[in-house]
C-alpha cells in the first residue's frame, strides 16, 4: 500500500494566490465588462531590458549551430554570471562574497522552499508573521510543525511584525535553529537598519542558529543608509545563507533566474555537535537535483551587470518605485495607517476591517485586486497589501476607483 506523506494534510485549504486567482475568475464570469486592475501579485508587468533581451537573441543564435552549441552548463551556473554577480551585488558594497559561493537557480522562491531539506526535522524554527507563505508551507511539509490551531501552528516560533515594533520583529524568548528573514520585507513592505540586522546575526552567532535571508526586493532601496546584503554585516558568512532574485530588478518572473549564496564558512552541526560546512551540503543537493538554469537566460541575467542594463534595470525599478509613491500619498489621504512604498514595491494597509472583507469590498466595487493580510498570518489580520507592480496608468485608475469606492 503506497502511503502518504501526511504533513501536507495539515496544510490549508488552498494557497493565498490560489484562492484569490478563484475570487478574481468569479468575479470576472460574473461582470465580463469590467475591468481589473491587478495590485496583488508581486509579478512585474514591464518587458525584459533591452540588454538582456539582445544577450538573449544572441545566446540562442549560439545554440542554432554546432560550433557554438552548449549541452549541460555547471549545475551551479557559469562563471561568466557567478562573476558578475560577486563582483557587483556584493563586492562593490564591501561584501567579501566568491563566485564559487553563489549558486544559480530557476527561483528565490525554489530555492527558500528547498533549503530547509538539508537540516533536520526536529529543530526548531522561527518565521516572521506576516510572511511569504513559501517559508511556512515548506517546513509543514517537512514535518516541523504540530497541528494548525486558532490561526497558527504548533512548533513553530513566531516572529510578530507589528505597528508597535514598525514591523520589524524583535529577538525570541524561545531559542530558535533556523531563522527566516526578509527585508525589504514581503509583505509588509518595511526595511532594516544594519543595527537592527547586527542585532539579529550576533543573536544567530550567540545561540548556533542559521539565518536564511531573502533580500529579493534590495534593488528597490533608494536609502542607501539600509543594508541590501546582510554580508554586509560583521560575521554574517558565518551564520547567514542569503537569496536574490532577477525576477523583480529586471523582469524575469517568466524567464526564471535567481541565486543563492552560501560562504564557505557557514555552518551547522553533526548530532554530536561536530561543525559542518554547509556550502557543499548545498552544492551536493544542487548537482543532484537541479540541472541548471538554461545558457541563454544565464547569459541574459549577465547583461543586467552591463552599463546599458544597469541603467535600464534602474529605469524599471524607479517606474514601479514612482507606482508605490503614488499609492502611498493617496493611501495617506484617505486617511489610512500603513507602512512600505519607500523602499519598497510593496505598500501594507491597516484597514480597520477584516482583511478579505475589505479584498472583496474593493474587488466588487472598485474592480481593483489586493493581497488580504490575513493570508500572511495572524499578524497580517486587518490589513491588506497593494503592489506597485502594474503601469503608471492603471495605478492612477485603481486609485481613483478605490477612492470613490470608500
């Protein structure tokens, strides 16, 4: 008899973006007329940078004749892009990060739901609320976690992010081995102080924890005070595995192409209390389950490190930046708590309701998606989140209609 794995009985019904797809599908059936205008998603809705799309062209050319062709590529990526990648995302900020530390990858969101298979089920793990549901779900279906009761689960140490901490969660009673961070933070859309991030790799170096830290949202920091890399931290190769992502920068949500970086000198222990390396744990899990991300994309991720695509990459991110300041002023004007927008495509609502009341309420009369709060977590209950990812247009349009419909 083939049994089950039964952790993922315990997940919830359907997953956030699932269900607010079904909401959406009906509504549209319903009213064919209407139109939607989508602040929900975190999906980019600007084409590909003219540098990566030319890298593209050129690369597939390659693939088309025999002298030029490439079979498989490096399980880790090529070096052409690990190179790029070390010298511009962390050692031009001081970060001492190697290319033979970063490992390419189809997706951050990949590669957060896999990591947590090279540790064992029993530690003990702490995520932020609200959080990108990929961290939880994963470590339900890895078994680490009890049962879900009254809007959480049992086993898992909860990291409030809330308006009395301006969402940035404070360090835990409970002792975690595993802690998940993301900052500028999805959803709520707040950022970190370097202070506040010392506080919290010291904490990791202290206690024998691993910090995995998703900084998929660094390229829309405009406050260049706030750290885009937690390598740029005193100790944090020692105790930090950090995640990044082409999808949001430079428009690859349907290209597929991100990174992971593990120094070297990160580690975890044995049973025995013995120090492990961690980066070739990764390195084995990678070869063995993962075949690469195609040459042609690589070599259009490459092109986002030249001149012409860092000014075209930062033309992307100052549209949807000039999105999210839009959102924020008017959300201001009517009047709304809310936190996000500055340094971030994201812009979390306190909406004095409850969150999918107030996701249906502006669906059916403003014909305007949002993400409801309350699909993050406890703590996201009451609030709704709205992307800046869409035309400026269409933003000035959701505005307007949310305006009339309040």
């Amino acid at each position: 008899m083939i049994t089950i794995n039964e952790h993922y009985l315990k997940l919830q019904a359907s997953y956030l973006f699932s269900n607010i797809a079904k909401r959406v599908n009906t509504f549209q059936e319903q009213n064919p007329d209407k139109e939607i205008i989508r602040l929900g998603i975190g999906d980019v809705t600007r084409a590909l940078p003219a540098a990566c799309t030319e890298a593209f062209h050129k690369a597939i050319d390659e693939m088309a004749t025999d002298a030029s062709f490439r079979g498989y590529g490096p399980e880790q990526g090529y070096d052409f892009l690990r190179n790029a990648i070390a010298e511009n995302d962390f050692q031009s900020r001081g970060a001492d990060i190697s290319a033979d530390e970063i490992f390419v990858s189809d997706g951050a969101k990949c590669d957060t739901g896999n990591i947590q298979e090279l540790f064992t089920t029993d530690i003990k793990v702490a995520i932020p609320d609200p959080v990108y549901p990929v961290y939880l779900d994963t470590n339900v279906m890895a078994g680490r976690t009890g049962t879900y009761e009254d809007g959480r689960y049992r086993g898992v140490i909860y990291l409030d992010s809330t308006k009395e901490n301006n969402y940035v969660p404070s360090l835990p009673k409970e002792v975690p081995d595993l802690i998940y961070l993301c900052f500028p933070n999805n959803p709520t859309g707040s950022t970190i102080t370097k202070a506040e991030l010392k506080t919290w790799v010291d904490y990791a170096r202290e206690n024998k924890a691993l910090i995995l830290f998703d900084a998929a949202y660094e390229a829309f920091i405009r406050d260049e005070s706030l750290p885009k890399s937690i390598y740029e931290i005193e100790g944090a190769k020692e105790v930090a595995i950090e995640f990044r992502s082409f999808s949001k920068n430079a428009g690859f949500t349907g290209t597929r192409c991100a990174y992971t970086v593990v120094p070297k000198e990160c580690a975890g222990f044995d049973s025995n209390g013995n120090k492990q390396l961690i980066h070739p744990l990764w390195n084995r899990r990678h070869c063995t389950k993962f075949n690469g991300v195609s040459y042609p994309v690589q070599r259009a991720a490459e092109a986002v490190y030249s001149e012409a695509g860092k000014n075209q990459t930062r033309a992307l991110v100052a549209g949807y930046l000039k999105n999210a300041d839009l959102i924020a002023t008017e959300i201001k004007k009517l009047g709304f708590d809310f936190v996000g927008g500055d340094n971030s495509p994201y812009i979390w609502i306190q909406g004095n309701r409850d969150s999918w009341e107030f996701f249906d309420m502006l669906l059916n009369k403003a014909g305007v998606v949002c993400t409801p709060g309350a699909g993050f977590g406890k703590c996201g209950e009451g609030y709704i989140r709205l992307s800046a990812f869409n035309s400026y247009e269409n933003v000035e349009k959701a505005m307007k209609r949310i305006k009339e419909a309040l």
